[in-house]
C-alpha cells in the first residue's frame, strides 16, 4: 500500500484511446471499481447477460485470469486491450493490446496499488495529466485513520465518486472483515435511511455541483440519525481512497485480523471460495 507513490510514477502514460472509438470498460470486483472511472462499464457477467456493442473493449484484471472477465473478453466482437499488472496471461492472449501498469503483482489479495495504478493509467489512456497523483497520493498516505468500534459502516457517493464509494467498502470488508454497504448518494435518500441508526459510521463524498449539493443533504439527514458522519472532500479516484485504504488497515489491526488474505485463511471462507469456480 505504501509503495503507491513509486507505482504511479511508473504508470505507463504514452499510449491513447483511438479519437471518437466508443469504449466500453469491463471488469470484476476491485477492477470493475477501476472499469467504472474510464467511462461506459459494465460488470463481466452483465456483459456475457446482456453484450453491447462497441469499437474497443478495455478489461481490466491485474493478473489476467479473472474467470468471468476472460469470458467477457473472449465473447466481445470487436477490438479488445487489457489493463493488467502482467504481459502474458490467458486474457493478454485474446487482446490486440496490453498495457501493463504495474512494476510486479501485488502480493496482498486486497488489493490497493493495483486499483490505483490501473485508474490512472485509464485517465492516461483518455489524455489526462496523471503527473500530480504519486505526490497527491503520498501526501494522503502521511494521514492518519480515526479508527471507531462501529459495528456498521456506510459509504456514499455519486458520479466520479461513485466507484471509489464501491472500492472503499470492499477494501472494509475484505481487509478488516466490516459490515460495510456502499450507497449512490440520492439512492440513500429513498428508502434505505429507515436501516440507518446511530450505530453506523457514515462517510458521504463531497463530489461537485448538484452531487455536492445532495451530499450535504445526506450528512444532514444522518446527523439527525445520530450517525458519526463525515463529509469527506474529493480529488480524484486515484487519490479518494486512499483514506479508505489505511482505514481499512488501521481497522484491520484494531480487530486482530489479516487484511491481506481476505479472510481465505479461514477454513469456512475458504470453503466458500471453493464452492464456486
């Protein structure tokens, strides 16, 4: 987690989408969070549910044998390219092109500079400065977590935020184990406030404009719950989670737990995984 500075400076930022092709994203779990800051995505077993049509399709899956992400990309009729932390893979196989965005693969299974090195290569990949992020991100990695003994957490945001809320509740629940739940920050508003109480750490992404607006209307609306709820300003993806990122860490030492196994270390979670393919 703390080599982030290092991997973004070797982000590759030389290579761009062709001018007017329409790009689709794909991905699963912590790269479909990734898939969703590039624009149009859709989740790997959506894509095999219900194909769209496209000039490129960008996977993203750091090591390249995401099950579900393979079959997207082998079923895709059009040009393909991968976001990946390797060159040769079964997936790298299938793709015209393959942009290798980390210097090695990540060893923990929550994954942290994985997610952020493939969100900036997509800014890149889009023609956005990328340059700013290792300091922004180191900058943020000096901070430190305010951990709390909730038993619930929340996490909302909308727009460009929308994915990091996503990304920062599956860090929550892989690394430290919590009871997290991501909201779209006007979905939150209908209905799901009455599952809300004094007992959930609540944290609602600032975001700009009209989505700006709505937050300050959902942190009002869970201070009147009693939550411990903070407005938490917004940068950009790559920088937003980090924040999560330690907390995820701090949580995870508080409760005595592995972060980096996503709980797979357990026999029964273990069992879970291998009841599916």
């Amino acid at each position: 987690m703390f080599a982030q500075p290092e991997w973004l400076r070797a982000v590759p930022t030389d290579v761009r989408l062709p001018d007017g092709a329409r790009v689709l994203y794909t991905g699963c779990g912590t790269s479909y969070h990734a898939a969703q800051t590039g624009g149009e995505a859709v989740q790997a077993l959506e894509l095999l549910a219900a194909p769209r049509e496209a000039d490129i399709l960008v996977a993203i899956s750091h090591e390249g044998t995401t099950p579900l992400t393979l079959e997207a990309v082998r079923a895709f009729r059009g040009e393909r390219w991968l976001v990946s932390g390797k060159e040769d893979s079964p997936i790298a196989e299938l793709c015209e092109r393959v942009l290798v965005v980390t210097p090695a693969i990540e060893e923990s299974w929550c994954h942290t500079a994985s997610y952020t090195c493939a969100v900036a290569a997509l800014a890149a990949l889009r023609g956005e400065d990328v340059s700013s992020f290792p300091g922004a991100v180191e900058q943020a990695l000096a901070e430190e977590p305010r951990v709390s003994d909730h038993a619930r957490w929340l996490v909302a945001g909308a727009g460009a935020d929308w994915p990091t809320a996503q990304e920062a509740v599956l860090k929550l629940r892989e690394g430290a184990f919590a009871a997290a739940e991501a909201h779209e920050t006007e979905q939150l508003l209908h209905g799901h406030l009455a599952a809300v109480d004094e007992r959930v750490r609540c944290f609602v992404l600032a975001g700009e404009g009209r989505a700006a607006q709505r937050a300050d209307g959902a942190v009002a609306a869970l201070k009147e719950l009693g939550c411990d709820v903070e407005l938490v300003p917004t940068v950009h993806p790559v920088v937003d989670i980090v924040p999560f990122q330690l907390l995820t860490l701090a949580l995870a030492d508080a409760r005595g737990v592995d972060p980096d196994r996503i709980r797979r270390d357990d026999e029964r979670w273990a069992r879970a995984r291998a009841a599916y393919a």
